[in-house]
C-alpha cells in the first residue's frame, strides 16, 4: 500500500479556476491563515450569539432521523 | 442519488419552543416569499401512495381517473419544489431533499442550493414573529444533550447485489471515511466516552451494526429499502451515519467516493477483506483520533489506519473503473480523494481550508488561544453550533467562506440557479419543469409519479416515473416546451 505519496496533478479538473490547489505547502498555508484569521476572530467577537451559556443550555431539539 | 438534511430550529426570546410549529412557518414561508414566481406549487400536495407501477419505454405510465385519497391537508407541511427537490416537515425539523442528481457536483450544487432555500424562508417567516425574536437554523446533527437529526444519503443500486454484499463492502468505509466527511464536534455524547473535540457529530449516536431504524438504537447500515422507482430492478441504499456538512469539498467527497464505493460493491471487487472486528467501536474510536494514525483491528487480526483503510478502496477504484465509468466528475473525485488522504497522512492541519471537522478545529484553536477558553467553555461550544448557522452575517462557516479562508468548488450564481431549476439529466427534470409549466394542472407528486388534474378538474391523470434515468432534458425536454399539460397527458397516455 501506498504511504505518504504526493499526488501529482495529472487531469484537468472539472472547472480549474475552482479547482483546489495541490502541493500547497503546509507552513506557507498555515501562515497565511492564521494571519488573516485575525480580522475573522475580531468579527467573530461581535457576531457570536451573545450569552453563550445560556444560549447553548437552551439549544434543545427533539431528536429525528 | 440524493441527500435529505434535517436542520435544528430554535426561535430567540420565545416564551416557549415549539420546533413543530417553528418548522411549520419556515417550511410554508418559502411558498409566501415566491410571491409572484410563475411556480404556484403550494397547492400542489404530496403523493404518498405507493401503487405499484407498469413502465412503457421511457419509464412512464399513464393511468386514467386514478382513484385519489383525500390529502387536502398535506400541502400545508409539504413543499415538492421546482428545482425538483421536496421541503417539508419531518418530526420537529425542517428538511430538504435534494432532486435526483447523476453525479456528485449536482448534487453538492443543490444540497447548497437548499441551505439558500432555508435562508430565504427563515427571513421570510421571522417577518411574522415579534420584534425582538430570531428563527434560528442550524445545519447540524446535535443539540449536544443526545439528540441527534440526520443527514441522510441516497443511492441507487441494482436490485442483483445481495444486501450481506453490501454490508460486508460498505461498512469498513463508511466508518473510515468520517476522517474526510466528519463536521467535528465539541465533546461527547450518549454515553460514550470524554473528549474535548472530535471529528464526527454523529459517530456518538450509532450503537449496531445493521437494522432499519433510524431514531434510536441507529444501525450504521440502514436496511430501509424504498426505491421510490422500479423495485424489481433498484434497491435504494440508505445511508445514515453521515455528518451534515458546510464544507463543498466535504459534501463532495462523501457522495462522490460513496457512489464509487457502491459501484466498486457492485462490481463485486470489494468483499469481505477490509472487514473490521468491531464496527460500532471503531467509529467512534476514529471519532477521537484527531491525528487519523491510530489503528483499528480488522477481523483477520491486522491493524491498520482509516488512512490505509481508505487508500485500500482508493486503489480498487483506480484499478477498477473503466474508461467509460470515469468520467470527468469521477475522475476529479478520485483526485481529491487521494490529495486528501496525502494531507492527512502528512498532517491533518494542512486541510484546515478543506474539510469540515479541521476548517472547524483551526477556527476553535485560534479562539480558544485569543481568549484562554478551556474546550469545555460555553464559548467554544457556541462555535461549534454557530459554524453550522445558515445565516450570512451570522454563520461562521459562511464568514470564513466570505472571508477566502475555506476552499470553494462552486459559484454563488449556480447555486441561486439550482434553487429554481432541476438537474437536466435525471427524472427530476420532468418534475421540475411540469411544477415549474403546468402548477395549476398538477394535483400531487412523488419521486414516482405525477398526478395531473383533468381538464374538468375533477378527474386525475397519473403519471409514474419509475426509471429515474429516465425524464431528461434530452428524452422530454423538446415535448415539455412545445405542449399544454391536457396534451403532454395525452401524449403519455398514447405512448402505452
């Protein structure tokens, strides 16, 4: 079995302006992210649900499927 | 196939909850917010019964004056949508089915068309609620306190593979493959065993092997087998220990490999080798391994990873798919499917932009480091449950997809597209666009069948569609736009 082989891209995807990068570094990905995830958790600081406690302790629903 | 979503519903600031009636006003508000769209299907009810049908070549059949049961009452919690799809209230949850889609990017394409859908109706019905109350929609598959709703895949298969074929090749995937489809979780649940994040929401809730029920005591192969098309050839293969996902690539890969999966299944070239000694355990084993190296026992004693588990039916795919079966969504799949077992074997972070439960867990780590939360804080439990929010302002998975932070297949316009029209290339097609044409003649519908009103309006003509292959843009599409409904009925009928 096959471990740890990195793909190389051999087909055109589907639609290649959406297609996701291959071989993307995982430190260049990571740092980028984490930079910008910054302005992301300030936002996130104002949207979310304020009272948490509260809000979760009352989130119940019946259980389905 | 097709996915079938259950979403949670909360109203803020109620006096009391009432997910029934909640569901109620958000499933029958996206009928008010069409206002005016030429797709006045909310008259049109559902047909539940299930007569059992005679084909002619095209999958249809036409019968004359079929005798009607009275379901006047039906339409009130039963949407059967344009874009061929079905909204409705199941239990105490809103739930989309997607239309009948033929291959894996159709269906991610309307499963998030239907999170559009739900949108435009929570807006709609919080209209008529009080001023200071918000109708909340959450896709998910937890309250967190034991109470799990689904998300519920399906697929057809020919009826010639033995169901115990199907348990033996499927059951070893599906429990693997939450390390790609998994939408994380903030703790645990129904009993089993602590820990601050894991990497399904429903892995907790699985307690058996196989059985038919899908509320309690949930089997991780459901046996339901309601084809909804011609049992003598389909079976329908429910799935339903899939996570909800917000991710596309998520929703992507888990219908895309699962179809190949089946037909590697069908093929016969996927037996009893991956077996595992103990299913149930090991799901929930995976669940907590955030790392994906920890082995599980197979039933011939070796250990191996979900990674190696995964890569097993990767390679049969690839060694067994022909060219014709390859086709370009399948090909892209099997691609993904294997840049993803790449990263996770290299390290689960790298995906932190792809898949739901790392996208989710990067997210959790940054704000648990900002605020010195501990993983048991309420705050990061709101995450958890805020990152499945459907809302645009609100949802935190949509805040990162509009902040570029999470990998996008598709476009916003597509999307709006899918919520209006069917898939071209199934029945769906001829059920969307006779919905979409004719909604004053139609009187109910199914996945199956058609019930057209005659032109006295109180005779019914009943058209069966049970080759879902069948009712493409290709077969019907030239007779759909060049014909009234009483002709299109006649034209059916003669075709017997």
């Amino acid at each position: 079995m096959s471990t740890e082989k990195q793909q190389e891209q051999v087909n055109p995807p589907v639609d290649e302006t959406e297609e996701i990068e291959l071989n993307v570094k995982s430190s260049e990905m990571d740092e980028e992210f984490v930079e910008d995830l910054d302005s992301l958790l300030d936002e996130i600081d104002e949207i979310l649900e304020e009272d948490s406690q509260e809000f979760v302790e009352n989130y119940i629903q019946r259980g389905g499927q | 196939m097709g996915t079938e979503t259950e979403y949670g519903i909360s109203v803020k600031n109620a006096r009391e909850q009432d997910p029934v009636a909640a569901s109620t006003l958000v499933v029958n508000a996206y009928k008010t917010s069409r206002g005016d769209t030429p797709s006045a299907t909310s008259s049109v009810t559902w047909d539940y019964e299930q007569e059992s049908p005679l084909m002619d070549a095209r999958g249809f059949l036409a019968e004359a004056d079929t005798p009607i049961s009275e379901a006047d009452t039906n339409s009130v919690v039963n949407d059967i949508l344009i874009n061929g799809g079905r909204y409705y209230v199941d239990h105490a949850h809103p739930e989309y089915c997607t239309p009948e889609c033929a291959n894996a990017r159709d269906l991610l394409l309307y499963e998030k068309a239907g999170e559009l859908i739900l949108e435009v109706s929570r807006v709609t019905a919080e209209r008529l609620l009080l001023d200071n109350q918000e109708i909340i929609i959450y896709k998910n598959n937890t309250d967190y306190k034991g109470h799990s709703y689904g998300s519920h895949e399906n697929y057809l298969m020919s009826r010639k593979v033995p169901f115990d074929a199907i348990v033996d090749g499927l059951t070893p995937f599906l429990v693997t493959r939450i390390i790609i489809t998994g939408s994380g979780k903030v703790g645990a649940e129904n009993g089993s065993r602590e820990t601050d994040y894991q990497i399904s929401q429903r892995a907790d809730f699985f307690e058996k092997e196989v059985g038919l029920s899908t509320m309690v005591n949930r089997p991780l192969i459901n046996t339901r087998d309601e084809p909804h098309a011609d049992d003598k050839i389909y079976r329908r293969l429910h799935v339903i220990v899939g996570d909800s996902n917000m991710s596309e690539l998520s929703i992507y890969l888990k219908v895309g490999i699962t179809s190949i999966v089946l037909q590697l299944i069908e093929k016969g070239v996927v037996g009893k080798q991956f077996g595992l000694k103990d299913p149930v355990a090991a799901i929930k084993s995976i669940s907590r391994d955030l790392s994906c190296k920890n082995q599980i026992e197979l039933a011939d004693g070796e250990q191996w990873t979900p990674i190696q588990v995964q890569r097993a039916y990767l390679k049969l795919a690839q060694q067994h798919l022909t060219t014709e079966e390859r086709t370009p969504v399948v090909e892209d799949v099997l691609e993904k499917w294997q840049y993803v077992l790449d990263n996770l074997e290299i390290d689960p972070m790298r995906l932190s932009q792809h898949l739901d439960w790392i996208i989710k867990k990067k997210l959790i780590e940054a704000y648990r480091k900002r605020h010195g939360y501990q993983w048991t804080d309420a705050h990061v439990q709101m995450l958890d449950l805020q990152y499945h929010d459907i809302r645009p302002d609100k949802g935190l998975y949509i805040r990162l997809l509009k902040n570029g932070h999470v990998k996008r297949l598709l476009n916003h316009e597509e999307i709006v597209h899918a919520m209006h029209y069917p898939p071209v290339d199934t029945r769906a097609y001829f059920r969307g666009t006779c919905l979409r044409k004719f909604p004053n003649h139609i009187y109910s519908a199914s996945w199956n069948s058609m019930i057209f009103l005659g032109k006295d309006r109180r005779s019914f003509d009943k058209i069966m569609m049970d080759r879902p292959h069948f009712g493409t843009q290709q077969i019907v599409g030239e007779l759909l736009n060049n014909c009234t409904a009483d002709e299109l009925v006649k034209k059916l009928r003669s075709k017997r």
